[in-house]
C-alpha cells in the first residue's frame, strides 16, 4: 500500500520536527534475523529511504536521513526488542523531537535514547511516497496485522492514549470504515476470537454486498483491489497503484545469437511452445514447463528471419524463412513436421528460396497455402515471391502461384466476408524504399491485383477489427532513394492505417502515425545499400 506525500503535506514539503508515531499491531511470527517494515517514506527518483520504522525479534529501528554540508547518509536509532513477535496485539508510540526517540510499548514506561544526530528540521518529501508495510521492494513485506497507524505531528501522543484499561489496544485513530464492524469491541476491550476467524476474503468477480456479508472482505484480482462490505456498498481498503503498463517482466530468456522473431503456439496434449528464429546457425523451440519457458529442442537454421506454425488436419507444421544460404551455397528454407513418437519437429520438405524473410499460412475454401516473402537475388531485390499450394496426393507443398514483388519483407492475410486477401509489405526496388506494396484479391482461383498503397520501406502489415469496421496499418521503416543524400531524421517517418470503405470498395487512409522505422526488424541500412 503507498501513496504519494503531497497527499498529506499539501501545504509544505518538510517532515516535522517534533512527531509521535503510533501502530496498533499482531505479529504471529518472524525468523530470528528477519526484519520487517511497518512504514518508511521513499524518494521515487532516486529510491533513497528518508525515512523509515523497522523491527525484528530483537529490535525496533527508526531510520532517517541527515544531511549537511558534508553530505548525506543513513542515521538509525534502535530499540532493545519490546517482545512484538508473540501473535499478541501491541501498541507502540514513538515520539520524537528534536535528539530525543523514546518508545512506549503498551502504555508501559518509556524508553528514551538521546542521540548524537538529531531528527533534521529540514527533511524534504518533495517527490517522496509513503508505503505502509514495505520498502518499495519485495523483501521486508510486514506479514502481521495492523489496526491503526497514525503520523501525529508535535509532541509525545502517549498521553492521548494512556492510561488505558486494554492497553494493548489503546486507540487514537481508528478509521471509520473499521468503526462500523460489527462487534466492535467498545471502551478498548479485549477483541474476542470470533471477532478474527469470522472475516472472510472473497475471491472472483464482484458479489453482492448486503447484510449476509456485511464486514466481509472481497479481493478483486483483475484491479488487485481490497473491499469491505459495508452497508449495502463495498468500500475501497485497498487500492493498487494505477499505472499504463501493465506488462511485467516475466523472464529472460536466453539465445545463443540475436532474435530476429518468435513464434507462440501450443501443441495438444503436449504443451505451449515458443519457436526463436536466431540469426547464427542455431535457433530454438522453448517449452512452458513449471511456470517459465525452457530449451526444448534445437533446429539448425542459416540466419532465420521468421517461424510460422501451421497445422493441416491433424499434422503439426513449423516452417522457417531463411536469409541466407547453407554451407554449400544453396538457399533453402525448411517446413519441420511434429513427430508424436519422438514428441519434435524433423525435416519435412525443403523449398528453395531467395533470402526468405518471412512465411505466411492461410486457407482458402478448404485448401492449404503457404505464401514466402523473397526478399532478393544477389542484389536483385525485383523478384518473384511464391505461393506454394499443399498437395493431399503427394503431401507436398508446390508452386501455385508466383507475385513480382519488391524487396518482400512481409505478407498478411485476411478474410472480409466471402472474399480473401493477401497483402505485400515492398521494402526497396533497389534504388529507393519509396515503393507501391500491393493488396491482392482471391478471384477464379488466383490472387489479383486490388489496391496498391504508397509506402517507404514497408516492413510489415497487420489487419484488425474495430466492432464492424476493418482496419489495415503498414509500418513503414526508412525513407531513402541512392540519389538523395541520407538525412538523420530518415527513420523517424510516417507509418500509415488505412479503413476499409465498402462503398468506395477500397482501403482509404485513416490516420498517420509518427514511427521510427517501424516494423518487425526495422531496415538495416547495409540492406538498402544492395548488399
């Protein structure tokens, strides 16, 4: 739980001088050389504790910053251990001004320290944030129980709170929300043990909040949100911190050369799969096995660009666009065929191409095809790109169709309706990135030519939905022509989304988007210069 200082210190920035701390809580249990956080207030830039409250089985520790002339550095005033961890409730106030700490436990007799550096007058939370129970990291999470936890600025607070017939649980501040539980023990009396085991956590989408289940708790795992029913409503207890990432680092995985492209797919009965396309002579098939991805298996592959993962009935495909030729100058890219006896991908077919850059698998009325983007010959980058057609006599793969294309770098299908399309990412003529790519139509057994779209090193297509609308965006990566003089800015370009308009039977443009070379893999500046 955190929340920014400006939330408290609205008016000014500086931590008092004088201040009392006070914690109502119930630690069952803590490894001998554990230590704990109850509170501390951190700086977000630079993850510098200002100061914090701390405790172990053998003591309590106040931290704060000082700073002088001299510079900064981490002061800390420890406390004999005043018997915290015995799964009792406790109430501790810490009080401090000025060279003083003293520690009251329980209403008991006050523990004072004078300390050789005092609390600084001038302790900025400008850009600090306050996290109750943590230290903004995973070690050191409070694993007790907290009732009430209040920053009280000025003098000693213990007065406020003692003496106390139930001293343990002496109250200061206790937050509404909690004050209207039912069985509220009054006049801080002991809290009787039904009171503890009958709260309930329910877990799942939002259940109804009436007097069943009032003062029960609900955990909504989807906003990571805790909720108490409190009549009729649930109340917000606590809150995750909103942010617009919410993709988390998960796991590096290691590759043996730089990944040019992944591929994620699941076998049945087997498992999920992700295929790595590595540019030296090894790529890699990784397996889902006890929470994180693992070296499954092993391909020999001659500076992979790209893996596509197919299946025809029943048999599983996983097809690689080679870049460059074997060790015997032949180019070829490879189709690899799951085998269920030896649970692995072994050579299918092999199909000559011409620095392969990517493969696309589709199906069209029931026929199965497999479309390559032959990217050049030598330095020829106008050559044809192939779509090869499955065979069920022969079980092959073999020429159906082949499109004149430019530098190919991509190809996407999709369907609209009735109707198939194939669309071609032209990345440079041999002069120039600034080049038509194509969209093509399935009529009469073949594709045909149905719009073409001006593009700047085109590197990939992608075709989404948007409720009924239908949309087509190309990332275009580099702007350059052999007569021009190159400019820095020459990747920072337009790259394109263009809408499906059915009365003009035609893509138009809908919006540009400023990308720096945009795509997949960008456009390697040795590839423009016709190497």
């Amino acid at each position: 739980m955190s929340f920014p200082a400006s939330r408290i210190f609205s008016q000014c920035d500086l931590f008092p001088e004088e201040f009392s701390i006070v914690v109502t809580l119930r630690v069952p249990h803590l490894p001998p050389k554990r230590n704990e956080y109850l509170l501390t207030v951190v700086a977000e830039e630079s993850d510098l504790l200002l100061l914090g409250l701390r405790f172990s089985p053998a003591q309590l520790h106040f931290l704060f910053l000082r700073e002088d002339t001299a510079g900064a550095w981490q002061t800390r005033v420890s406390f004999r251990s005043p018997a915290l961890v015995d799964s009792r409730w406790h109430t501790l106030v810490l009080a401090v001004s000025a060279g003083i700490f003293s520690l009251t436990t329980d209403c008991g007799l006050p523990v004072d320290i004078m300390a050789d550096v005092p609390f600084p007058a001038t302790l900025s939370v400008r850009g600090a944030r306050f996290f109750v129970g943590s230290r903004r990291r995973a070690k050191g999470l409070f694993t007790g129980l907290v009732r009430q936890l209040v920053l009280l600025p000025g003098s000693d607070a213990t007065p406020r709170l003692c003496p106390s017939r139930n001293a343990p649980l002496a109250v200061l501040s206790i937050p509404r929300v909690l004050q209207a539980l039912k069985g509220k023990p009054e006049d801080n009396e002991v809290l009787k043990y039904p009171y503890e085991t009958n709260i309930r956590v329910t877990l799942g989408p939002r259940p109804p909040c009436t007097e069943m289940e009032d003062a029960q708790f609900w955990f909504d795992a989807s906003r990571k949100g805790l909720y108490l029913c409190v009549g009729n409503e649930w109340v917000s207890v606590l809150a995750a911190k909103e942010r617009l990432d919410y993709v988390e680092e998960h796991q590096n995985l290691f590759t043996n050369s730089e990944t040019l492209g992944i591929e994620v797919f699941r076998i049945p009965q087997v498992g999920l799969f992700v295929a790595t396309a590595n540019r030296k002579a090894t790529s890699a098939v990784y397996k889902w096995t006890e929470g994180k991805f693992v070296s499954y298996q092993n391909i020999p592959t001659h500076q992979a660009q790209a893996w596509r993962h197919f299946t025809i009935g029943k048999k599983i495909f996983l097809a690689v666009a080679n870049f460059e030729p074997d060790e015997k100058g032949q180019e070829f890219s490879v189709i690899y065929k799951w085998s269920h006896r030896k649970l692995k991908f072994t050579p299918y077919q092999s199909i000559a191409t011409h620095s392969a850059r990517d493969w696309e698998a589709f199906e069209v009325d029931g026929e199965h095809f497999l479309a390559v983007a032959n990217h050049r010959e030598g330095d020829n980058h106008n050559i044809d790109s192939v779509i090869y057609k499955w065979n069920p006599a022969t079980r092959l793969f073999e020429a159906n169709q082949t499109i004149a294309t430019s530098g190919a770098y991509d190809w996407e299908f999709f369907s609209v309706g009735p109707y198939s399309f194939l669309v071609v990412a032209n990345t440079f003529n041999g002069t120039s990135t600034k080049v038509h790519s194509h969209l093509y139509i399935r009529l009469l057994g073949s594709f045909q030519l149905f719009q073409s779209f001006p593009t700047f090193g085109a590197a990939d297509w992608e075709v989404f939905h948007i409720g009924e609308r239908i949309f087509l965006a190309v990332a275009n990566s580099h702007s350059y022509d052999v007569e021009m003089q190159v400019q820095n800015d020459s990747y920072v370009i337009n790259s394109v989304i263009y809408e499906l308009n059915v009365t003009a039977q035609a893509f138009v443009k809908f919006q540009d988007i400023l990308t720096c070379s945009g795509g997949r893999r960008g456009l390697p500046a040795r590839r423009v210069e016709g190497q």
